[in-house]
C-alpha cells in the first residue's frame, strides 16, 4: 500500500463502523438486533460494549468478521472499514486473508470454542499454516508452543500434545488467546471471554490480556455485560441497548459522570461492598423484543424519566462534551433529571 | 471382546487359508471315488458332488466373502460421507436438491437393483461386485453423516474454525467430519455384516461370485439341489456366515454403546 496516499495512520482509525444494521429472519418477524451501530476504535485503543443480554453485543461482533449464520443479512447501507480497506465489499478469500490474521477473535466458552478432536498444539498451528502456507509442520508446532508459553500456560511443550477436554476452563480460554493472536492481528475481538470463568481467573486472563496488547500494540474491542470488567480495562465504553449505542464516553468520564439513564441504572446495579446487606439496585423489566423495538426511545417502557417527548420521538445520539454522547432527551432538557428525582424521593 | 476375538480369527483365517486348507478348493479330487463324500477324518466337511474338498472351499470362500463385504462397505462409505457432508454443510437448496437425489434412489427396491445389474452384467468377478454393491449402498449412510454434519455445523468451534481464517473445506474436512466419524464406523461396521449376508444371498442365486471360485453363499448352492442327501454341503458353509455375522454384529453393537455416552455406563 503507498503510504503517500493513505492518511497518516495516527489519524485515521484501525476500525471504523457507520451506520451497521444486521438483522435475522425469525419465525416472530425480522429481528433487528443492531440497528444503525457506529463507532470507531485507534489502533492500541480498548474500546468496551457493555451491555445486558440480548442487546446485539454479540451480534455485533459476528458482524464485523461476516461470521453470521445464514438467517441473517447486514444492511446494504452498513459500512466496516477496517485499515482502511472496506470490509463490506471482501469475496471469500479476501476475508480469509483478515480472518484469523489481522483480526482475532476470542469466544465466550473456550470449551464449546474449541476442536474436541484435535490436540491445542495442533489447534495453534493450524492457524499458523493458513495463513503462513511455505512454512514447514515442525516449525507451525514450534510456533504454536511459543504461542502458549506467551500466554503462560504451564508446560506448554506438554500440554500441546493435550486434547481439550484434559485443560481447565482458564486454560482453554489462554489456548483460544493463543490461537487468536497467532499472526499478531491488529485488532482483537473478544466476545465476553472471561463469563465462563470462575473470579480469581478471570482476573488472570484480564491480566494476560493487557500484559499482551503492550507488547504486540493491537487494538481490543471487548464485549462484556460485566461493567467492573469494563473499568478495569476500556479506554472507552460504549454502552448498547435495544440494538442501538445509547452512550458513548472515554472510561473515566463514563464512570465519574454517566449520562443515559440505562447507564446510571446499569452502574447502581453493581454490588457495592462498602453497604453490605443492602438490597441490589435493579432496572425493573426486560430488554423488549428485537422483532418489535418500541417507537421513540427503546428504553422509555423502563426508564423513571421518561415524559411524552420519549413516546413521540426517538432520540438522536446528543454530544454532552467532547467524545461523551448519549442517545437520551435529557441531554436536550437537562432540567427534567432534577424535577424526576425529586419527585420520586 | 468375544465378538472381537472371533471376527479376528475369522480374519486371520482367510488370510492365511492358502496355506492352511488340505487341498486345492478348485481341484476336482477324484470324480468318480470321492464325489458326494460325508464328513470323514480326511474331508471334515465332506466333499461336493465334484468331488471337492467342502472345507478347502469354505476356508477359501471366506477370503471373497470379506474381502467383498469390506471393500463395498468401504466405497459406500466413503461416497455416502463426502456426499452427506457436502450436503449437510452447504444446506438450502443444495442440501435439498442432493438429498430429494437420496431419497428417490432409495425408493428403489436395492436387492431387485442388484439382481437386475449383475443379471446383465455377464461374468461377475468379485472387483464388480464390490462396485456394485458399494455403489447401491452409500444413500442410508450419506443420509446419517448428513444429519451428523446439520448438528455439528452450528458449534461454536466451526465460527471459531471460520474465525481463523479457514476454507469451508477444511473446515468441514479437518474439523466437523472427524467429529462426526464415531456413529459412521457403527454403521460401517453394521454394514459389513448386512454386506457379507447379501454376497451371501447373490453368491446362491448364482449372480455373485462365478464358480469354480468358492464363496460361502456359492458353496451352499453346489449342494442345494440335493439338501437333504448333502446336508453337509449348506451346513457348514452357513456356520460360517452365522459366527461371522453374529461376531460383526456384537463387535457394531459394542462400538455403538461405547461411542454414545449416555449407555456408557449400562454398558
């Protein structure tokens, strides 16, 4: 590529997302499960999606590396640039070529994740082989033990030669890192890796994961429900509801001072051990069904805010200051969060 | 393990038959001094109205009967697994088109199809049988590594396989065939045994392997005609089918308990 012609990297992002929409046939109707997503990730940056279940989180992710099953379809309008190549025009090949190798990609259950009938050594070195083909069976092992041992798994010579059934589940999850940063990707995708792991490893594979995105300076885009995960790791938070992004803010901004009410509401959730013995904070009700987003704001049904304008119009995404947006009215009429408040105490 | 043993020993002997047979299975002995012959210490299983030696025969009979029975459960195999791999991974319209293919070969009566092949086929050597029975036998097994394959494309290791940048053959080559393997040597082993009963039943209408070349079903036709005069003639080349068959089949059972988990410990 010339660099003459390409904006300094510095400036143009790794990964740009406009307006995504990706939506599944069901029997209940077309489910939008992301509907009009943008945002964009520098290389080296942490960007983290939080978001409770059934939000899109996941679909999201699947979107980005076209690895949706074949009920789905990504709107013609959705653009994905990534390295300033547009992903949405890539043949098969072409996506081959990013798969696996400029983009990584760790799922959420290693166990289910994984080959059951192929020893992790040879799990590692198969994506070694794809995309390096020249390179000789030997040196794909050799590598793919290198692999593990940088992902700390203790006796990695041996445990290579081990199927996945014979590792525990923080293993399995360092085999997956292994495998997904093979070929030192640019971006790593992570679809909550650490939700099937018990606290303390959890807590390791965090770890790791920083301890690897200094040395190998690739961008991570995190997808969690898990907020404490969030703070511990994002640069951003981009917080999704009901398909859509509802919040978007560099990580300390968004935790000193959230915005949208799913956000607050979210963040008042979490258990706080200095209050022992207190009821849990919840939002009452449930994300509504993608087949049938409500009209105006999606979250307006759950939200103690909400006033008629919530019902009559569906909220943009307000700029509350730089690189901190949030897709909620009060943005526009700030006053209403104060008369709500006290009225409800 | 007894099934296992004896489908061993069956083996074993039609490999080394040649050598451990008393005499030429394709040798007339003596047409006018030893024809017809009951068992006696020199002719265990007695002689047929050729004046051959019945086990020599049926120990040579074994090798084209196995040899038949693997190598067509082997073709049909393979061509039922690429085809109902190829199907259950591609799924929609090619999945419909190839397996609405299966399901009207199938509605072909199969004993009637062969009959009909190997009544126009002329001199039929054991090679043309194992095609033509391999030929006529993948569509069941192309239907279960079909369902097999519907089931396993789904798993999170086939997006994770797709993730890293691999094709969708070798995604369905080198990660969900292997997976789906287990209940397919059930039912290649299953088949070895249906296979050797058919070779059997052909052989004896005279359309599977042409005599003087002995197989089990063409050594009990030598002596039909005369059953209860020659009763050893259809006696002991149908122990031999019946242990064979029996121990294949205990051996298929054996390895269907043992590859699902849920009568493992019945088992």
């Amino acid at each position: 590529m010339s660099a003459g012609l390409a904006t300094p990297a510095s400036a143009a992002p790794l990964l740009s997302v406009r307006d995504l929409r990706t939506s599944f046939r069901t029997d209940s109707g077309c489910a939008r499960a992301v509907d009009g997503v943008s945002f964009s990730l520098r290389t080296g940056e942490t960007v983290c999606i939080v978001g409770e279940s059934g939000c899109g989180k996941t679909a999201l992710a699947l979107s980005l590396l076209r690895l949706l099953p074949p009920t789905a379809t990504i709107a013609p309008g959705s653009s994905v640039e990534f390295e300033g190549r547009d992903l949405m025009a890539l043949d098969a090949s072409g996506w081959r070529a990013v798969r696996g190798a400029r983009i990584g990609m760790v799922f959420q259950d290693a166990m289910t994740a994984l080959d059951p009938v192929i020893r992790v050594g040879d799990q590692v070195a198969e994506v070694v082989r794809i995309h390096t083909p020249a390179i000789a069976p030997g040196a794909a092992w050799a590598r793919a033990v290198d692999l593990l041992t940088l992902t700390g798994i203790p006796g990695p010579a041996d445990r290579a030669h081990q199927y996945p059934h014979e590792l525990s589940g923080g293993m399995r999850q360092r085999v997956m890192l292994a495998i997904a940063l093979a070929m030192h990707p640019a971006l790593l995708i992570a679809d909550e890796p650490t939700t099937a792991l018990d606290i303390t490893v959890q807590a390791q594979i965090l770890a790791l994961l920083g301890e690897l995105q200094r040395q190998l300076g690739m961008a991570i885009l995190f997808i969690t429900h898990d907020l404490g995960v969030a703070a511990a790791l994002a640069d951003r938070v981009i917080v999704m509801y009901a398909g859509e992004v509802v919040e978007s803010a560099p990580a300390e901004l968004f935790f000193a001072e959230p915005h949208h009410p799913y956000a607050t509401g979210l963040l008042r959730a979490l258990p706080d051990l200095s209050h022992p013995g207190d009821r849990l904070a919840v939002i009452p009700g449930a994300v509504p069904s993608a087949t049938d987003w409500p009209r105006g704001c999606r979250f307006r049904e759950r939200c103690a805010f909400a006033w008629s304008r919530c019902e009559a119009e569906h909220p943009p995404l307000y700029a509350i200051s730089a690189g901190h947006e949030s897709r909620c009215h009060l943005a526009a009429e700030p006053g209403r969060r104060v008369v709500t408040a006290a009225s409800t105490a | 393990m007894a099934g296992l043993a004896v489908v061993v020993a069956v083996v074993v002997v039609a490999l080394v038959a040649p050598l451990i047979a008393p005499y030429d299975a394709v040798a007339q002995l003596g047409i006018d001094t030893l024809k017809s012959r009951p068992p006696s210490l020199a002719h265990p299983f007695g002689t047929d109205p050729l004046s051959r030696d019945v086990l020599s025969r049926v120990l040579l009979g074994s090798r084209v009967s196995l040899a038949v029975a693997a190598l067509s459960v082997l073709t049909a195999t393979t061509l039922g697994t690429v085809y109902g791999a190829v199907a259950g991974y591609a799924g929609g319209r090619v999945d419909d088109l190839l397996m609405r293919g299966v399901d009207a070969a199938l509605s072909i009566p199969r004993v009637l199809l062969l009959i009909t092949v190997l009544a126009l086929w002329g001199h039929v050597s054991a090679a043309v049988l194992i095609v033509v029975i391999g030929c006529t036998g993948w569509l069941s097994v192309s239907r279960l590594v079909r369902s097999e394959v519907l089931g396993l494309r789904s798993r999170d290791w086939v997006t994770a396989a797709r993730a890293l940048g691999a094709t969708p053959a070798r995604t369905l080559f080198r990660h969900i065939l292997p997976n789906a393997l287990s209940p397919v040597i059930v039912s290649a082993t299953l088949g070895v045994a249906n296979v050797i009963l058919l070779e059997a039943g052909l052989s004896f209408l005279g359309l599977g392997v042409q005599p003087p070349e002995p197989s089990w079903g063409n050594v009990m036709q030598d002596g039909a005609d005369q059953i209860r005069a020659l009763w050893w003639m259809s006696v002991f080349p149908g122990l031999a089918i019946l242990i064979t068959v029996m121990a294949v089949n205990v051996v298929g059972d054996g390895l269907r308990a043992a590859a699902d988990p849920r009568r493992r410990h019945v088992a």
